[in-house]
C-alpha cells in the first residue's frame, strides 16, 4: 500500500469517527424532550408526599388523609389505647404495636383491606371492613377475617414536634 493510499485510509477513518460522534450526538439531542417526557408531572410529585398538621388531631381521634390517591388514618391515641394495644397482637400476622408506630401516640396507616381492598370503617377499638369482615385493632393488625396481614405502613417521618411527612422521607 502506497504512503496516499495509507494517508486516505486514516482520513477516512478519522472521518468515520468524527461523523458517528457528531451524528449521535445529535440523536441524542432530537430524543432528549422524548426521554425527558417520561420524567413524573409535577403534580404527580407533589402528590408524592404528604403532610399533616399534628396539632389539628385531638387525642383519641383518626383524620384520614389522601396520599398518592389511597387514604391513610392518621391516629393520636390515648395512653390507654397505647397500653392496650401494647398487651395485645395478632395472631393472622403478629407484629408487636412498637414496631408499628414510630411514636407510640401517633399510628399511620394505610386505610386499605388487606383482603381486596376496601376501605374499613372506624370502630371504638380500630377499623372494620364492610366488604368482608375484617377486623383490625388501634395498631393496625389484623384480628379476623380473610385479611392476611396487617393493614399497610406508609413510609413517615416526623419533620417536627408537630408535623408529619408521609411519603418519601
């Protein structure tokens, strides 16, 4: 092969390169409002999270709140609710109520059946199904029916003395 020919080779590779790079950069570019649309709304991510005024709930009381469109009850129990639900559990699916509420005057659920999904009813002593019987306590868990687990914990954190964020913390 002749110095030219060798010369046009490494021109036409250098090219080659120089085209492809250019050319896909630019695919990048023409593809980027198509990637950048699959990005959540912003009302879907003010949606995300949620947050409660704690010093709105008086003690003994629920307030259901709606987070990424499910409710969620919000508790303020009572010492005696507190003691009580810590004396007993469930047997369906036991968790002790310590591990269900991150401050034991505040328990945050979400206010759906396990079972298929409805939304329970409040009772005197935690929430009742209407679809199918269910029955759960102050702590969430499930004490009979075909639910099979306790009632769901949300992602929480307490950002003050007074306010609760639920959703991603």
């Amino acid at each position: 092969m002749s110095e030219q020919e060798l010369e046009d080779r490494e021109r036409r590779d250098f090219l080659g390169k120089v085209t492809a790079a250019v050319g896909g950069a630019g695919a990048a570019a023409a593809c980027w409002p198509f990637i950048s649309s699959m990005n959540p709304a912003t009302n879907v991510l003010s949606k995300a999270t949620t947050e409660i005024e704690l010093s709105m709930i008086p003690e003994g009381e629920t307030k259901t709140v709606s987070w990424q469109g499910k409710p969620v009850f919000v508790v303020h129990r009572s010492p005696d609710q507190i003691a009580a639900m810590s004396k007993s559990n469930s047997r369906i699916d036991p968790q002790p109520d310590e591990e269900r509420a991150k401050k034991s005057e505040w328990l945050v659920v979400v206010g759906i059946c396990t079972h298929l999904g409805c939304v329970p009813n409040k009772t005197d002593k935690g929430w009742s199904c209407p679809c199918h019987g269910s029955e759960y306590d102050l702590s969430g868990r499930v004490l009979k029916g075909p639910a099979p687990k306790n009632l769901e914990l949300p992602p929480y954190d307490f950002v003050a003395d007074d306010k609760l964020l639920i959703g991603k913390t």
